[in-house]
C-alpha cells in the first residue's frame, strides 16, 4: 500500500510534529539530556589530548549534539564512510561504546518508570547505535530525510 502525501498535508502534519518535538526536546534536556551531552563533551575534550584519538573527540562532539536535541532528528549512514571508520568503530566499541550503550539502557529503564518518561527513554534508546558505532555516520533532521526519501532517483538506461 502507497501513501502519497500532498504538500498542504506534510507541512501541517509537520508543524504539529514540530512543537511536540520541541516539548520533548525540553523536557529531555532538563530530565537527562543536558548531563548526558555534558558527558559526551567532557569525553571529546579528553579525546583532543591526544592526535591520534582527534576523530573519537569529534564524534564524541557530534554525539553531544545529538545527545542534547534529540527528537526531530535521526542518524544516517555516511555513503563514503569507509575501512578506517569501520577500524576506529571496532576500536570505539571495545573501549568505550558498550560502556555508553548499556548507560543509555539503564537510563532508559529508570526513565521508563514514568508516563512523561517513556518518550525519553525512547529517546535514550534510539541513542544506542550512534554510541556503540559512532563513525560513518551523521545525523540528519528527520524532515529533510523523508523529502531525500521521496525524490525519484534517477538510474541508468536499461536497468531495472
């Protein structure tokens, strides 16, 4: 089944999604979120110390970013990411990326308790793939997202 959405549609189903994220976004950062962004931070300054660990202290700031405002947005794989993102994510997981992911799924838990806790939790779950593998990705607004996803791509002659 197709659901073919009209432009006065989106942007009113858009407007109304906007302020609930917006709501959600505020309540996360006084419940949670502005700690775990701070955590995050205080990680990519320490990554900094070194040269060789400047990538992690990088993803580490986008992962704050992130951390900080997250409903309304998404990650996405990189189409160029390529053998040393995949290095450095097996590096990350073994050293800190299981660490933060079990983190984010007891906060979840204890978040879960409650009825305006459970959108954050959610929020703290969807936070589990970028922390266990931050590298090779980006994070995108999910508004832009669905319109890349309803842009016809164009393919070669003859293929299928």
């Amino acid at each position: 089944m197709e659901i073919r959405v009209t432009p006065e549609v989106s942007v009113a189903h858009t407007g109304h999604h906007r302020r609930v994220r917006l709501v959600l976004n505020i309540l996360w950062l006084i419940l949670g979120g502005f700690l775990i962004a701070l955590g995050y931070a205080i990680a990519g300054l320490i990554c900094f110390v070194f040269v060789v660990t400047i990538p992690f202290g990088i993803a580490s700031f986008r992962m704050a970013n992130y951390a900080l405002w997250p409903f309304g947005r998404t990650v996405v794989p990189k189409p160029r990411a390529g053998v040393a993102s995949a290095i450095g994510n097996v590096i990350w997981f073994v050293v800190a990326g299981w660490w933060l992911a079990l983190g984010h799924i007891l906060t979840a838990v204890a978040q879960a308790v409650t009825i305006i806790g459970i959108p954050l939790a959610i929020a703290n779950i969807k936070l589990i793939p970028v922390s266990l593998f931050p590298l090779g990705h980006e994070i995108v607004d999910v508004d832009v997202r669905r319109v890349d996803a309803r842009r016809p791509t164009m393919r070669p002659a003859g293929a299928s």
